[in-house]
DNA sequence: ATGGTTTTTACTGCGTC
DNA sequence: GACGCGGTAAAAACCAT
C-alpha cells in the first residue's frame, strides 16, 4: 500500500485555489517575452508558457477565495467556519484574541477593557498551549513556516510536513529525539513527496540541528515508521531551480536538452545509484556545451552542491549514452 | 561491522586568453 | 598568471547486507 501522505482534504487552496490563480495571473505578463504565464503548482514555481522564464520560485499562498457567484459554487465551497490547516498545533479551530485593542466596530478599548483583554490574552494562550504535546507541536510547525519560507516552498509543503509531525507525535516517536530533528526530517519528506524536492545540503543551513546526519537519521526513521513509500528523487526536478540559478541566454533550450538527456540517461539506466543533484548538474553543463551557453563546470558545480568531478564523470556517460554531440 | 560503490577532496598537467 | 578542464589517487560518505 503506497502510503503518500497528502493533504488534499484539508487543503485550504484545494478547490477555489486553482481557478483563482489562473485568473489572476491572466493580468501579469512575462518580463521577458510578454508571453502568458502559467503556475506549476507542483514545483511551486510561476513560469512563462512562452519562454519558459521563471517568473517567482515562492509559490505565494493567496489563501482561500470564499465568493460564490451561484447556488452550486455555493454549495461546493460553502464551510462551517474558517477551513483547518495543519500549519497551526490547534488546526487553527482555538479561540484567538486579536492584538489590536479594538473593538468590533474598530474603536479603541478603553483602559481597563484593554487590562481586561491582556488578561484574557494571557489566559488564552495558556490554555491554547496546555499540555506538552501541544506545545511540542507549536513549537515544531513553528519550525517548519519558518525553514518553508527560508527554502521557498510552497504551503503545501507546510501542510504536509504538519501532517506528518502529527503522525510522528500520535505515535510516540518522538520521546528521545529532538523536535528540530523531526521537524526538519518531516519537512524534507514533504518536500520530496510534493515534488519540490530540497537537498539535504540546502535544508541544512536553514535548520536549527546541529548535525546533518541526524536530519538524514530521523528521515530514515520516519520513512519506515509511517511506512512513507519514498521514490529516488527525479533529477529532472531540480532542472529549472539550478538553472535558474545560473545567468543564461537561453535557460529554456538548456533545460529542455538537460531534460532529454536526464530522459536518455534514465532510458539507459545509467542514473540508478547516482546522486540526482549530481545527474542533474551534469546533465546542465552537457546540455551548456550543446546549447553553447557558457557554463562552467564550478558554477553549475555550485548552484547543485555538487562537484566538479561529479558533473565530469557524469556528463561524460551521459553524452556517450546519448550518442553525441549531434549538432541540432 | 563489512565490503562495494559513489562522491568528495586535493593535486596535477595542459591549453587558452 | 589565472582560468577552465581532464584525469588520478585516496579519503569520506553511502548503502545493502
């Protein structure tokens, strides 16, 4: 049973988000071409349908869009109160006591209404925090918004990394490792399973562990303990990050040819037991020598954390398995 | 723990600008 | 001389057993 933990349910973009984004970015235009754009909601990237330009990596959460223009839209979106998010320890369903010292009607309390709020507020939060699993989770989701935004990933992401904490805290996994821990690793498995994946050497710096191995440790664990069905991550998937992290003339004939080989690559099972980013980086350089885009071997070496032995050894077996250079 | 595989580190020589 | 590239050897990391 392939268990991919997903949260389409409890998805607060899942219904209204696609139809809102589209028109949205009807109105916006690509800098580059003026062409039309287009989300990729799975890699959390805005891009050109012309060009191919990636307008914005950071997939922006525009939030539930609660109009309703007739009786079935009404219907289907159409919730008792505000929709449950996993982000919040508390889905988002306490009671929560704005900051501002205003009343309904937006006029300031006065003095001792305001003491009696702070004291409300208070109290409030005592409760919302009550017992150390709570906590523990507040603490932990926390983590995970932060190093989302840190990494650029998209909320669902987010979403699904909460989930997945939950998990691991409902089954008592956690007694004996660090939250940061766990909190990183459920990241890491939610961005692989979201299909934006983030290398380990990328979530590192963001991550507030002191040791890279013990993120790996608790992925591990929380892989085979929630019986997570982990794939090789698709190299392909890291084509449009790394490239677009490099200047290029035409990142969008580099990607496309990166992408046949990677495709070639795959065909010809030389990629089984290789690192993606590596096979990815290679596949970029030989694509910049086809393409005669000028890359060098450290810089791709670089925007992938990879090597420039690495990409050597690859790109070499790559261009040999797909027969090149056949000039196009 | 162990052995096989892959990646990284460090160093070298070569050609070019 | 700096740079990009190719190769190598040895260390380190990784992975299945």
């Amino acid at each position: 049973m392939n268990q991919h933990i997903t949260t389409e349910e409890n998805s607060t973009t899942e219904d209204t988000g696609e139809d809102t984004v589209e028109s949205n970015l009807e109105y916006q235009a690509c800098d580059e071409c003026g062409g039309d754009l287009r989300e990729d909601e799975q890699h959390g990237e805005v891009i050109c349908e012309d060009c191919g330009l990636i307008i914005d990596e950071k997939a922006i959460d525009r939030g539930p869009e609660w109009r309703a223009f007739d009786s079935g839209e009404r219907e289907s979106k159409s919730r008792v109160g505000a929709p449950t998010t996993n982000t919040l320890h508390d889905k988002g369903l306490s009671t929560n006591i704005s900051w501002q010292d205003k009343d309904a009607y937006g006029n300031t309390l006065s003095a001792s209404q305001r003491q009696k709020m702070q004291r409300l507020r208070t109290w409030n939060e005592r409760f919302r925090t009550q017992d150390s699993k709570d906590r523990n989770l507040k603490q932990a989701l926390g983590e995970i918004s932060r190093m989302c935004s840190a990494l650029g990933l998209n909320n669902q992401v987010e979403e699904t990394a909460g989930v997945m904490y939950r998990r691991c805290l409902d089954e008592n996994m956690l007694p004996g490792r660090s939250i940061e821990g766990m909190a990183t690793a459920c990241l890491y498995a939610a961005a692989r399973q979201c299909n934006t994946p983030r290398s380990l050497d990328e979530i590192y710096p963001v991550c507030r562990v002191d040791n890279e191995k013990a993120i790996d440790r608790s992925y591990r664990y929380i892989a085979s303990e929630l019986g997570l069905e982990m794939e090789p991550v698709d190299p392909r998937q890291y084509l449009n990050r790394f490239i677009n992290g490099l200047e290029l003339d035409e990142p969008q004939a580099v990607r496309r040819t990166a992408e046949e080989l990677l495709s070639i690559a795959e065909r010809e099972n030389i990629h089984s037991g290789k690192s993606p980013t590596g096979l990815a980086a290679a596949a970029i350089y030989a694509a910049g020598l086809l393409e005669n885009e000028e890359i060098t071997q450290r810089k791709v070496a670089d925007v992938a954390n990879s090597t420039e032995v690495t990409i050597r050894n690859r790109y070499q077996e790559m261009l040999a398995a797909a027969d090149y250079p056949v000039s196009r």
